[in-house]
C-alpha cells in the first residue's frame, strides 16, 4: 500500500527521516512538500499518521497518474472501477 504524507515546504527531510524511523520504508520526495512512501498494512498507515510531528495531512494513494485534460482523468477513473 502507498501513501502520501503533506509537511510544510523545507520540512520534507525531516519527514522523510520521520517515515523511515516510524514505518522502516523508503520515500521519495514527490515535489515541494509532498512525499510518497509505502506502508505494509492500514494498521501501518494509522500508527504513522497518529506518530508523525511533521506531517501536516496522511492520505492512502489509490492511484497516480499524468493527464492532460478532464477526458485522462475522466477515463482513469472508470478504468479504476
């Protein structure tokens, strides 16, 4: 299971390191303030949602994707269910 975790612009290391301390995964920094990481469980992904100091927002990542326009996204959508 993958996740996101938001934290303030600048902060991103340190909730890089937050991750790898509370879960023992990997991340990557997405772009500014956004971090993907993978988590084995929804058990996993509460613990570290309740621990974390430096994230601002936890979400689940259903999916990721590029699009160009409403069609792309309209399309993934359908294709998802």
């Amino acid at each position: 299971m993958e996740a996101i975790a938001r934290c303030i612009t600048g902060l991103e290391e340190i909730t890089k390191k937050e991750i790898k301390e509370i879960t023992k995964a990997s991340s990557e920094i997405l772009e500014s303030s956004i971090i993907k990481f993978k988590v084995k469980d929804e058990k996993a992904l509460a613990n570290f949602t309740y621990n974390t100091r430096s994230s601002t927002k936890v979400y689940e990542l259903i999916t990721y994707f590029n699009f160009k326009d409403l069609e792309d996204i309209i399309e993934k959508k359908n294709e998802a269910e």
